[in-house]
C-alpha cells in the first residue's frame, strides 16, 4: 500500500502517524507539505492530528484553506481514501469533505484519556477487518471533538450508515450527538474519527486495537490491485 502523510503547521501527531503506516504496510509514507498542489499516486492520504496554525479562528479552518487540501480534495474525487483523525477530522469537516461540525467539548475542557469505541459500521474500506458491533479500545486527545449535524444531515447518515464509529459505553468524553465518534462520506472512501487508532497499534502500545483500521485499508487496497 502505498500512502501519504499531509505536514502542516502545528500538527504534532505526523511521526506517530508515519510510524504505524510504515509498520503496519511495509512502507514509509511520502511527506506532503501544505503548499503542494499534486500528490502523487498513491492508496490512502492521512491528515494527522495536532493543532493546525494553532487552531486559530477554528480548529481546522486555516488548514482546510492550504493549497494541499485542493489536491486531498481531487483525489478523494477520484476515489482514493482518505483519514483524518482529530485535527485532520476537522480539517476534513471544515474543507467540505465531511458533513457536520466539531465544536468544543461539553465539558470544555481537554480531554486527554482512552475510551472504548463501537463500530457502527463493520461494512467500509476502513473497518471490514473488525466486528460488526465490536468494541474497541482508542486514546483521544482533544479539546473540539463534540460532533454536531443538523437533524436532516443527522438523519442522513445515520440511514446511509456513514456512522462508523461511536463512544461506547458511556466514554463518550466531549458530548458528541448520537455518541459519535467517527464518520465516512456518502461515497465511502473518506474517513474522520477524533480518536488516536494510530498509537494503539502494537503491544508497546498497551494494544493493538487500532491495527484493525489500517489493516482494513491495507486489504482494501490489495483488493483493488488484484482485481485491476
């Protein structure tokens, strides 16, 4: 598999990222820096976490306004997947990749601990190597990850089955509608989720129930090759 890594300013959580691809695939994932225009061919795109331009005006605003996520947004386009996790969730939020909003947590506070994640959704390139209904463990570090839809895009994607991931009993830490945690596009191929799956990949870790959502992509882009 073949991936990439978007670098922008403030993000903290690219090294951790480019770690678990690079154990996890084999390979080590290009670098694309924020005033890239063109990304090359390549399986999955992933906007790591962290603080983007120190998440002035919103988390995730400025970002979402680099040249780079013109390029993130053709390619999704074309059908390539795309994750973003905490801040890259945002990112993807507020570049119009994903519906919805990502406001400050109900507590408004930072919320720094490991939750327990069910998948909602077994049945997409980013979750088919897990359970339906599974429950997982996931770290989250975040101060805006309280997800929130209008009642029609709510109804929308929870009908479509683009809920993904949800806080499971009774972690949900930032007060997220529906519990949710984690969500794809309607075309399936673009994937925001505020926890870490990234730094619970390995036993050094304390587990490796993160594995799964990049295994899943892994095997998804096996699949695709095969059948090209």
């Amino acid at each position: 598999m073949k991936s990439a890594v978007v670098v922008l300013p403030g993000l903290n959580r690219d090294r951790d990222m480019i770690a678990a691809l690079t154990k996890i695939s084999g390979k080590a994932p290009v670098t694309i820096w924020q005033t890239d225009t063109e990304i090359p061919d390549v399986d999955l795109i992933v906007i790591p976490g962290g603080f983007s331009y120190g998440d002035y005006l919103r988390c995730g605003a400025i970002a979402a306004r680099m040249p780079v996520m013109r390029a993130v947004a053709e390619k999704a386009a074309k059908g390539v997947s795309v994750i973003g996790v905490c801040n890259g969730f945002q990112i993807l939020v507020e570049a119009g990749l994903l519906p919805g909003a990502l406001m400050r947590n109900s507590s408004l506070k930072f919320v720094c601990r490991e939750v327990k994640l069910q998948v909602a959704n077994a049945n997409t390139a980013f979750t088919h190597r897990y359970q339906p209904g599974q429950i997982i463990r996931c770290p989250v570090a975040h101060h805006d990850g309280n997800y929130f839809a209008d009642a029609g895009t709510l109804a929308r994607i929870e009908g479509e089955g683009q809920v993904v991931f949800r806080y499971a009993e009774g972690t949900n830490p930032n007060g997220s509608i529906n519990d949710i945690a984690g969500i794809v596009n309607a075309r399936g191929n673009v994937l925001g989720l505020m926890p870490h799956p990234e730094n619970l990949i390995e036993p050094a870790h304390g587990g490796t129930d993160g594995r799964g959502l990049f295994e899943s992509v892994l095997g998804s882009a096996q699949r695709e090759l095969v059948d090209a």
